[in-house]
C-alpha cells in the first residue's frame, strides 16, 4: 500500500510516494505552488509535474497507491482547494485526494494524526488548532504589515532596528550590528539600505533572524532581549489559541513547534514555555517534531483510509530515506 504526501510553502513543493512501512521509494522537489504567489493555473502545473515524475520514478508502486494528501499554503479560497483537488483527481481517478492547508500537516508531523495545537515560525508566523471534536482555530498568521510575532521577519527586523539604532546613538551597543555588516559586505550601517529595501525585502529581513541568533549565542544582551520578546510572543499566541472557549481538548495538550526559526529551538523554548505556564497553561507538552512536514502529508494521507502505523517503525524507516 502507498501513498503521496505533498508539502506545498512559500517557497518550495515537496512530493512523495512513501509505504506504509514508511518507506520513501519516490521524490520529488519543485518550486512554490502557493496560487496567491504564482496564480492558480502556475499552482496546478507544478503539482501536475511533481506527481508526473513521481509516476516516472517508480511506476509500480505508483500503480498500487491508494490516497493522496496535500497541505498547501495559500489554499484558504474554496475555489482554489476545489481546483487543486480536481486536477489531482483527474490524474489519480478513484484514489482518495484530500487538500488541506499546510498547518495541518505540519501538525500531524508532532502528534502523528493526533489533534493538538502548531506554532509555525518561519519566514512568517502562525498559531493553528485541531481539536478533539475536529473544530479548527487559528492565531495570527496575518502578514508581516500587521504581525507575524515571532518570526524570522520579527526577528530580522528587530535586530536592524537595533542596529540602526546604536548608529544613530538611540540604543546600546549590539554586536548585530558587526554581524550585519560582515553579512552585507558594507562599512557602513547606511550602506545596508538598498540592500534591504528591494523586491525580496520579506525574505531578506527573515533571513537576518540568523544574525540576531548568532549575536544571542554571544551573549549579546540587545540580541538576546530581541530573542525573549520574540519568544514571549509565540507563548501569548499558543495561549491565546488555547483559551479560545470553543477549543476542545482533554488531558495534555500537545504543543507542536515548527519552521526555520524552531531549528534554533534551544534559544526560544524556555521563554516559550514559561509565557505559557504564566498564564496558568500547565498541561501542554511542547515538542519539536523530527519528522518533517511532508511526513505529516503522509500520515493524514494513511489516516483518510484508515490505515494504522506503527509510530516508532514508520519514523525510523522514513527517516533513513528523507532526503
């Protein structure tokens, strides 16, 4: 029995035929397939081609696969899901294709399929909720201009907001601002200013979010101070979801951190929790998950025909195969 997990962000697609057992026996990477980035025809053709070299790498098992799900970014519009799902459906007739959003696998890539909260930090930030009723919630996640707390952007942006800061004898002195002129190749802090304010200023301000971090692993008071607020904010997000009156969910919830910022997890989790346990929040279980987000495609795709896994095996298995 096989299956196709598909992992749709902002900036790439991930597609791939996996068994039950875990095994990946086919991959593939394209660009984005968000329809807000590229529109909805771009979208569909590259998952169409994913799919296709799927088939191409390993027909056999292609033959024998039984479900398809797909969590992508930018899919909120039920015309764009609906569309998305046909041309999957045209290309895999009488197989089970499900689209959902990206949180949600992302979810399933902590709790194995199980309900429970997400916090997505990455180039952007957002809170998602699955609870036990199947009832969705959702904090945040309304675009740098208005939020994004937490964030690789929140966090570039305070770190050159810090050094511009020092320059104009505003602020302390930080050594971001060392940091960001070694990263930029400038002399001046000034300098950096068409650099910064291009066509790609969102993800080149996320980007920075390394620099700040590399600046905390110093010790830098300024970069460490930018850390705890940044991860003071999450903790508020993940409380706010799980105060929501309708979120329904008995005994330990899990708590599921992921994104390019939570790969440097040891810098944010201890303020992370304790924002939580300031609110009286005390019954979470806060995890980074091994598996990928791509991984949670898989599972949720298994969980729509009701095929159980073995946790530990399918892990370990797919682990040795992820590229």
């Amino acid at each position: 029995m096989f299956v196709i997990g598909i992992d749709g962000g902002g900036t790439k697609t991930i597609a791939i035929l996996v068994s039950s057992t875990g095994e990946i026996v086919a991959q593939a990477t394209g660009g984005t397939s968000n329809p807000n980035s590229i529109g909805i025809d771009e979208a569909k053709n590259e998952l169409l081609k994913l799919v296709h070299s799927l088939s191409i790498q390993n027909p056999k098992a292609y033959k024998n696969v039984v479900s398809v799900f797909a969590g992508l970014s930018g899919i909120e519009s039920p015309k764009y899901k609906e569309e998305m799902k046909q041309i999957l459906q045209n290309q895999l007739p009488e197989i089970a294709v499900t689209i959902d959003n990206d949180a949600v696998i992302a979810l399933f890539s902590g709790t194995f399929g199980e309900p429970g909260v997400v916090q997505i930090s990455g180039t952007g930030s957002v809170t998602y909720g699955l609870d036990s009723k199947g009832n969705r919630h959702r904090v945040g996640g309304w675009g740098y201009l208005i939020g994004d707390e937490g964030s690789g952007y929140a966090i570039g942006r305070a770190g050159l907001h810090a050094a511009f800061l020092e320059k104009d004898n505003r602020g302390p002195s930080t050594e971001i601002s060392t940091l960001l002129l070694e990263y930029f190749q400038v002399k001046q802090i000034d300098s950096m200013i068409p650099l910064i304010y291009g066509e790609r200023a969102r993800t080149t301000i996320a980007s920075l979010s390394k620099i700040v971090m590399l600046a905390a692993d110093h010790r830098d008071q300024v970069a460490l101070e930018i850390i705890k607020y940044q991860s003071q904010q999450l903790g508020e997000q993940i409380t706010a979801l799980i105060q929501i009156s309708t979120f329904q969910l008995e005994g330990k919830i899990p708590v599921v951190l992921t994104g390019g910022v939570m790969n440097r997890s040891d810098l944010l989790l201890n303020d992370i929790v304790k924002t939580l346990k300031d609110h009286g929040i005390n019954q979470v279980e806060v995890t980074v998950p091994k598996l990928p987000p791509v991984a949670g495609a898989v599972i949720a795709a298994f969980q729509a025909v009701n095929k159980n896994l073995d946790k530990i095996s399918f892990q370990n298995r797919f682990l040795e195969d992820y590229v």
